[in-house]
C-alpha cells in the first residue's frame, strides 16, 4: 500500500516539505532506499548518505536543512525514533493471513468468537474460551479453556495459551510465546541442602548423601495480562501457584524472557531479551530490565528502576535505582569497583617492587 508524504506527516503530527504528493510504501537507510521508500537519515551519521540514495523523501530531525540533498520532499521531527513508531505501524504490511476462519481449524462449540476475528491454518480453541473482536489468531495456535482475549489481540504462529489465562484488548504475542505454562516449583520431603544453604549463606559445603526425591507443587492459579501488553517469541509466563501470575498494562517482554510463576509486573515494563524472574518477585511501574538481567525470588524491585545489561538482582531495591552487576549494585558504584579492579594487577607489580626494595635479602659472610 502507498501512501503520499502529506499523508504519513498529518499521522504523526508533522509538516512536510516540498511536494506532498510524493508516494512511499516503506522506509529505509538511505543508502539502501528505492524512490518508494522513506530514507531514514535521524542520525548525523546518515546525512552524507543522503547525496547518493535514489529516495525522493527522507525523515529529518528537526532543524535539518533537507534542500542540501537532491530530495523531493522530507518530513522533519523532533524525534525521530517516536515518530518511526507510528510510521513503521503505518507501513506494515503484516504476516499476509487470509481472513476468516481456516477449514482446518477446531474451535469448541462453546468457545466464543467476537467479529472479524481471523483464525488461520491448524488453529485449536477450546471449550468455553472467549476471543475478543478483530483479534488476529496466527496458523497453529493454541488457546486453552477457560481462557479470555480481548479485542484487537494479536497472536503470531504456534503461540500457547493455557488454561485460566485473561489477557485485555490489545495483546500481540511473537511466534511461539507461551502463555500459562506451569510453575518450576519443587519440594523435598525433608528440608534440603538448597533450604539449608539458603537459611545460612555460610556454609560453603552440603551433605554429599542427599538423595531426595523431588515433588511438584502444581501450579492451580493462571495467569492476568492487562491492556497493550506484548511478549516477544519463545518468551514464557508460568500460571500462579495459589494466585496468578500479573502482568500490568503496556508491559512489553522482549524474547526468551522467563516470568516465573506468582510474579506480580507493574504497569510499562519493558523485559529485555533473556531476563529471568523467579517466582514470586514483585517488579514496579516504570522498570527496564536490561538483557540477561536475572531477578531472584521474593524480592521486591521498587517503581522506575533500571538495571544495566547481566545485572543479577539478588536482594531488593528501592524505587528510582540504576543497577548494575553482579551482585546488583548502584551504577556508580559498580563502575567504580570495576576500575578499580582494573588498576590491581599494575598495583600488584608496585608492591611487588616496593617488596624487593625493602626486603632485600642480607649477604651473610
């Protein structure tokens, strides 16, 4: 689909330049853009790209002298990288699913099915779940019973949601995201030598004869997903044990994120790729948890915290903290300790030295 530049800058709040009747239908790096494509030049390091592409529109950061360049017209912004977000919406073209319900789908006779709903290839509803209006049901899904979608929810291919689970209007699931799986919790007749060693962090041996058997607590809650929430592929979200596992409005997961079971997420999350939560944690609003950023269970993290890339949080923290490491610790802080680890080995040779100095062995006649 093409659309003319005055179109695309009237979306997003903008004003154009030179012709508006200039038609795009994708966007691209201006060295790789083609005359129906919107050149991307929002970095300093993208205009001198601009005198050799073959796009007659490009999106500029407001202030931007767009008449430098052999341009048709340009749509400037304050900020670029927000204004891609309703453009990249704009211009999506989508998985191309064909509308209505596929033959080779199983939807249970008591499931309910909003309007325009699309339901493709080897899809399975079950009994008594709900799919809201306009939701997009992607080839070889999977919605447990009981189960409840909102409106204008998204689901790609060989997504799984369980039993039990409710999710608001707005949700989009990335290929083969899992909604509702049951919680790892495990227990041993008779206390064990991970109870012990966590009761005492002293201990730095364990009982070499242990041989318990270890027995399933079943995961009998499921899972609440607010609004504007989504979850990127191969991502899982464990029901709750006793109470289901919450997760807020505009929570976005990134892919392979393990919610744990019990977790309770704040509203506008953002869950990098590989962030682990275990079970019964408690994340605020605001948070961003940084890839591979680990988070123990039962600990608590506090409203707008941000934790850097690998950070492993293994005791609380207060709203408002920039972490990083590991252990967690406050960014400057960490960055401090690592500089100074970096200087030991060069200390180390000066003590050495100092050593030798004042040491010198004494000749015995």
């Amino acid at each position: 689909m093409k659309f003319t530049v005055q179109e695309i800058a009237k979306s997003i709040g903008a004003e154009c330049f030179g012709d508006p009747e200039v038609k795009v239908s994708s966007v691209a790096e201006p060295k790789l853009a083609s005359e129906l494509d919107i050149a991307l030049a929002i970095s300093p390091k993208y205009l001198d790209d601009l005198k050799h592409t073959s796009a007659k529109c490009a999106l500029l950061t407001l202030g931007s002298d767009w008449t430098k360049y052999d341009l048709s017209a340009a749509i400037l912004v304050s900020r670029p990288r927000y204004a891609m977000s309703s453009i990249s919406k704009m211009l999506d073209r989508g998985q191309n699913y064909k509308s209505g319900i596929h033959p080779s789908s199983i939807i249970d006779p008591s499931a309910q099915i909003g309007n325009n709903v699309l339901i493709g290839e080897m899809v399975v509803i079950s009994s008594n779940a709900q799919i809201g209006d306009n939701s997009i049901i992607g080839p070889q899904c999977y919605i447990g019973s009981n189960s409840i979608l909102g409106n204008n929810c998204y689901l790609r291919e060989g997504v799984k949601i369980g039993s039990d689970v409710i999710i608001g209007d707005r949700f989009c699931a990335q290929p083969s995201a899992i909604v509702g799986a049951d919680g790892f919790s495990f227990v041993t007749e008779k206390s064990s030598a991970v109870e012990e060693v966590r009761a005492d962090l002293s201990k730095s041996a364990v009982n070499k004869n242990e041989n318990q058997i270890w027995h399933r607590i079943h995961s009998l809650a499921g899972v609440i997903i607010g609004n504007d929430v989504e979850i990127g592929s191969n991502t899982c979200i464990d029901r709750g044990t006793v109470k289901p596992t919450s997760i807020g409005n505009g929570v976005k997961a990134d892919n392979l994120a393990q919610i744990g079971h019990n977790v309770q997420i704040g509203d506008n999350t953002l869950i990098c790729a590989q962030v682990g939560i275990a079970g019964s944690a408690m994340i605020g609003k605001n948070v961003v948890l940084g890839g591979q950023s680990g988070i123990s269970d039962n600990i608590f993290v506090g409203d707008n915290v941000i934790t850097g890339g690998a950070t492993k949080v293994l005791s609380n923290i207060p709203a408002g903290r920039v972490m990083l490491g590991y252990p967690a610790m406050k960014m400057d802080t960490q960055l401090e300790v690592y500089r100074n680890l970096r200087k030991l080995p060069n200390l180390v040779k000066e003590l050495t030295k100092i050593k030798k100095a004042v040491f010198k062995p004494t000749k015995i006649d």
